[in-house]
C-alpha cells in the first residue's frame, strides 16, 4: 500500500471514528444543559436557604426536617393522593369502556375515535381556560344549563367541596382518549381465535371479556397504571389556570406547592429540597413501569 492510500485509509478511520461523535454531540449538550445541570443546581440548593435572587446559606439538612414538620406539605400530599386515586381509575374504566366499544364494526368508529382522544392533544393551559368558562359559578355554561333545568348553581371553583371534584372530571375528559388508544391497541392485538372458541363453547360476551380479554389486557393495565399515575403527579397547568391550588389550599397539589414555595414565597432552597422528593417519587413508579414493560414484553 502507497503512503497516500494510507493517509487516505487513516482519514476514514478518522472520520468513522469522530462520526458517531458529532451525531451524538448536540443531544449530549442539550441534555447537558437543560437537564444534569438543572439536577446538579437543584441538589445544591436543596442544602441551602435562599431567596429567587441572591447568594444562600447552607443549611445542610434542615430543608429535610422542615419537610417532616410542614402542616402545608402533608396537604399537599393528601390532595395529590386524592387527585391521583380520583383520575387515574376513572380515566382508565372509561377509556377501557370505550375501546370495547369503538373496537367492533360501528358507523363513524374512526371520527368518534378521534373525537376522544383530541382532548389529550390539546394545551393543557388551553383546556384550563375553557373549562373555566365553563365551570364558572357566575356565568358558566354548565350553571346556566343546570339553572335552565329547574336547579341551583353550584360553586365548582370556588367551594373546598367541589374544586377538586371539577379538576378531577376535566383532567379524567383528557385522559380518557389516551386510555382508549392504547387499550384499542391491546384489544387488536388479541387473536380472534380465542374469542371464537370461547362463543363456540357457549360463553356470553361477558364471560368472554372476564376470562378471555381482561386476563390478556393484564399487562397493559400495568403500563397504563403506572402511567398514569406518573401524569397525575405531574399535573400542574391545568390546576393552575383553573384553581390556582384554592380555594385556600384545597386542589394544592405536591407539584403546585413547589411552584408556590419557590415563586410565591421566595423559598428556593426549599422548593428545591420538595422537588426532589416529587423526583423520588416519580421514579419509583418509573422502576415499576420498567418492570411492567419488561414483564409484558415477556408475556408477548
């Protein structure tokens, strides 16, 4: 081999070399920036009492015992509990209610498929405006409804009583699209055969849906548990646009509080230290749903 086609061999062992580098490159430093480093600042405040502005003071672990003892936190905790157990088994029933339903042959399937799930495709700030108008206790369609029917207004956003109720009922109306598509998915993957052998056998559409489908939608039901649950520990746009996390603390939910203590009341070190509890919790339920998707993948 001649000297130039050895420089000319080397300058492709460069290239593929350097290739994968500069593909990988801007994700490296997008992650970089906007997300170890943002970790690494939070983690460092969670030690430190400081302000939105301004240099803090260490504190060491006293956000920790802080956290043991706010009144405020453990709200915000039960109201998240509340939250979560009020959207995530709704959502999922109906969604799984409709993708029975809209999986067999029906006129119009495809657009009353599509009209389900265009709630979970639209902003979140968007859906919190709308529904304030429509929820409003003064001039609210859904009271001018109820008036028209003969019935008194209701307070929905502004009674303790009924603002978590109303957020439950619109964050399940957005979730409910997702659940359908991705039981739909589950149900279309089912093979034929077995719902045939079972009406051959003489079984109901109920008895095959209790001992033939519901046992195979098992897995899904696991990834579709814990997602979410993840969702409604993250929700935050549409409990602010529409509560605000009020009346008093009444729909102040773990995400919110955080907001609250680190914009409101100027607390960063310690919004900083609730972040990272919130950060806990998410990734437990994301170890359970790396479980629960390996245990599917297994299943299939």
């Amino acid at each position: 081999m001649s000297r130039s086609d050895e420089a000319a061999a080397g300058r492709r062992g460069a290239r593929r070399t350097i290739a994968p580098y500069v593909f990988v490159g801007p994700a490296a430093l997008l992650f970089l920036c906007f997300s170890l480093v943002p970790i690494v600042i939070a983690v460092t405040l969670s030690f430190q009492e400081t302000a939105t502005l301004g240099e803090g003071r260490w504190v060491g672990l006293d956000n920790v015992a802080t956290m043991a003892g706010d009144a405020l936190l453990r709200t915000a905790l039960l109201n998240t509990l509340v939250f979560t157990v009020g959207t995530v088994p709704t959502a999922m029933v109906i969604g799984l209610t409709l993708a029975v339903a809209l999986n067999r042959p029906l006129p119009g399937r495809s657009v009353l498929r599509a009209a389900f799930f265009v709630p979970m495709v639209a902003a979140g700030v968007v859906v919190g405006v709308v529904m304030s108008w429509i929820f409003n206790g003064d001039y609210g369609v859904l009271n001018n409804l109820l008036e028209t029917a003969g019935l008194g207004r209701v307070p929905w956003l502004t009674s303790p009583s009924f603002a978590m109720l109303t957020l439950v009922i619109v964050v399940v109306w957005t979730r409910i699209g997702f659940c359908m598509i991705i039981y739909l998915g589950a149900l279309q993957s089912i093979p034929s055969d077995l719902h045939e052998a079972a009406s051959i056998d003489g079984a109901s559409p109920w008895t095959r849906f209790r001992r033939v489908t519901w046992p195979l939608l098992g897995p899904t039901t696991s990834i579709l548990l814990i997602l979410n649950v993840v969702f409604s520990l993250q929700a935050f746009d549409v409990i602010y646009v529409m509560t605000g996390g009020g009346p008093g603390f009444s729909t102040t939910v773990l995400i919110q509080y955080i907001f609250r203590t680190a914009f409101a009341d100027a607390r960063m070190g310690y919004a900083a230290a609730l972040g990272l509890l919130l950060v806990a919790i998410l990734l437990v339920f994301t170890l359970l749903r790396h479980r629960a998707s390996r245990r599917a993948e297994e299943l299939l």
